[in-house]
C-alpha cells in the first residue's frame, strides 16, 4: 500500500504535534509513534472504553506549492557606512513571498540585521531598490505607513515599554491603525489570551520571565494585523526550554494564520524548520535555499 499523493501544507516535522494538538483538544490521552521511513503515524487513545483505538495515518507526500505574491522585493540593494569603507550589504536581491517562512542564516557581522533593516525601511541603502508589495516607499513617512498597517516585529531583547502593563504594551501598534479605546483593549486581550498569558495581562515586564516577556512581545507583533512578521533573533535571549516554547508558538501562528514569516537567526536547528533557508556571508547572499 502507497500513501496518497495529495500535498499537505504541513512539514513533516511540525504534522505530529499540530495533529496532537487537536486530539488533546478533544479530551484524548493518546500515545504516538512513527514509522521508521517517518512517513506513516500510529495514534492510539488511550482514553477509549475497555480496547484502545489504534489509528494509522499516512503522512501526505510534500509537493511544491505556488509560490504566492511577492511581499518584499530587494534589487541589487547594497549599504554602505564610512564612506563606502565599509560595506554592511552587497548587492543583494531578494524576494519574500507570501506565506513563506524563510530563515536567514549568518555569523555575528555578516549582515543580517542590516539587510533586516532594509527591508523593513529602518535603513536606507545606498543603492538599489527596496519594494513592498509592489509599491517603493521612498520617505521616512511612507516607511513609517508601511511599518504600522503591514509590518509585525519580533525583538531579540522583547522591546516591552517597562512602565507598561503586558495589556498596554500590546495595545500600542494599534494606535497607528485607528481602533478606539475599547476596540484596542478588547484585541489586547484577545492576543494575550492566544499567546497563554491572559492571567498576566497586568504585569508589568519586571514582574514576567524571560519567556513570557516574548509573548507578550509575539501578541504586541500581531497587533496591527500584520501580514508580514519579522523575528530577529526572538529565542537568543532566552533559555533552551523557553525557546522551544516560543518557536512552537511561533510556528503556530505562522501555519495557522498564514503569516508570512521571515527570521534571522545564527541558529542552525531553527533554520531547519523553516520552508526556505538564506545564507549571508560578508553582506552577500550565497546558496539561497
């Protein structure tokens, strides 16, 4: 017998813990386990009466899905500092399509906050062109428009306001998108409740773990609605334990938004789970993946 070969939109990796999450959902205690060619899943619940249930699954064949529109477009985009002594990134080009996860990989110094900065209009190169969705912001102001209806940001450090509440740190991309007073308050609240943190939603950044600051900072990055999210290094400041937590919840909302995802990271597991790796060395793209 063959498994069926029609695509799934899930990676094989992350299929059994999202499958998981729906049959705990459903109040069942069940024991998992895969097949040595990793292709097949056996799921038992254990909570059914007097035999257990034995479930077998056939992980569905990966196939090349279409790419979607192109969010953000780099042509031939370089930067330079001191006079062109020094040059941060090199003639790049590079396009981020919607819902991709894409990992960008380098060593401390080759780039990759720079080039992050590019394409989200916190830098202006020195040459080249930057698009987003198809249009080339050319000012601070439209940078400025771009960054509060279509970008979400994920910090290394959390970037929380320290005199604010989880509550009020999360209300405050919305300020740029129009919503009233209630509305805001009511959308906080709602995102702190799908990052788990809810029952924190008036603490302040002093009073949270290192792993719960980066949640709050997670909903504060969903605020706006974003459709591009941006991660620079959003587990390099926390524990081994606490990182895992934070890429699952990650991942989640990535797969089960449709969010476009682009992170940087140093991190060779991280980059293995996402759906396109990009290797930077010396301000240059080298073996795009």
């Amino acid at each position: 017998m063959s498994p069926p070969r029609r695509g799934c939109l899930l990676k094989p990796e992350t299929w059994p813990l999202i499958c998981l999450q729906l049959l705990d959902c459903l109040g069942w205690h069940i024991f998992w386990a895969e097949s040595p060619n990793r292709n097949f899943v056996i799921i038992i619940n254990l909570t059914a009466p007097i035999i257990p249930q034995v479930f077998g699954m056939w992980k569905a064949a990966s196939v090349e899905q279409p790419l979607g529109k192109v969010i953000v477009s780099l042509e031939n985009v370089s930067r330079e500092y001191d006079r062109g002594k020094i040059r941060a990134v090199d003639n790049i080009c590079l396009k981020v399509h919607s819902g991709e996860f894409i990992v960008l990989v380098g060593t401390s110094g080759s780039g990759k906050t720079t080039l992050l900065n590019l394409m989200t209009g916190l830098d202006t190169p020195t040459s080249g062109i930057v698009r987003f969705n198809g249009a080339t912001p050319t000012s601070k102001g439209d940078w400025s428009s771009v960054r509060c209806k279509h970008i979400g940001f994920i910090f290394q450090s959390f970037n929380l306001l320290p005199t604010l509440t989880s509550l009020e740190n999360v209300e405050i991309p919305m300020f740029g998108i129009g919503l009233n007073c209630r509305n805001r308050h009511q959308r906080a609240k709602t995102l702190l409740q799908k990052v788990g943190l809810s029952h924190r939603s008036m603490h302040l950044p002093s009073q949270l773990s290192g792993g719960e600051r980066q949640r709050v900072a997670i909903a504060r990055s969903l605020a706006n609605r974003p459709s591009l999210l941006v991660a620079d290094e959003p587990t390099g400041s926390l524990d081994s334990h606490s990182s895992k937590q934070i890429m699952a919840l990650i991942e989640e909302i990535h797969l089960l938004e449709k969010k476009t995802l682009f992170m940087v990271t140093h991190d060779q597991t991280l980059a293995a789970r996402a759906s396109r790796v990009v290797h930077i060395v010396d301000g240059r793209i080298v073996h795009p993946k």
